[in-house]
C-alpha cells in the first residue's frame, strides 16, 4: 500500500507506473474503455500509437482495492492527456 506521506517524497509514482499491478489496471482500463480516447472519442488504430491510462483522482492510494483505483481511471490519447 502506497501511504499518502510517501507521494510527497521520492519517486514513487514513477516507480509505481513500472509495477505489474499498474500494466494490468492499465490494460483493464483500456479495454473497459474500448481503446478510445475517452475525451477526442479517436479509437487507439486511428491513431497508431498507445493511448494512456489516466488517474482521475488519488483516493485509492490508502486502499489495497483495485476496483477503486480501475475506477479511477480513464483512458486518453497523449493529446488529450497533455490538455
């Protein structure tokens, strides 16, 4: 479990974004999302490049749920996900 002190300190989340949970909670999202950009709506072959998993909220840091990390979570293209 991540602790909410420790995003305040360190790299944590870009360490996070290497952990085998991160891969499958992105790849859920993705799928559950139908590989579209969630705000341009361009499906992620129109583009030809991955599309991100994108944390909307860090409620789920003090939970060991992974529900309630996959529901926050929405799938963006880099474009939108710069915006």
């Amino acid at each position: 479990m991540i602790e909410w002190d420790d995003k305040l300190t360190g790299n944590w989340y870009e360490e996070y974004l290497q952990t085998e949970r991160w891969k499958r909670l992105s790849e859920q999202c993705k799928e559950r999302d139908g590989h579209m950009c969630q705000f341009c709506r361009k499906h992620e072959n129109q583009l030809g490049v991955p599309l991100n998993a994108h944390h909307t909220t860090y409620a789920w840091l003090n939970s060991e749920n992974e529900q309630s990390e996959l529901d926050s979570l929405i799938t963006l293209c880099k474009t939108c996900h710069e915006r």
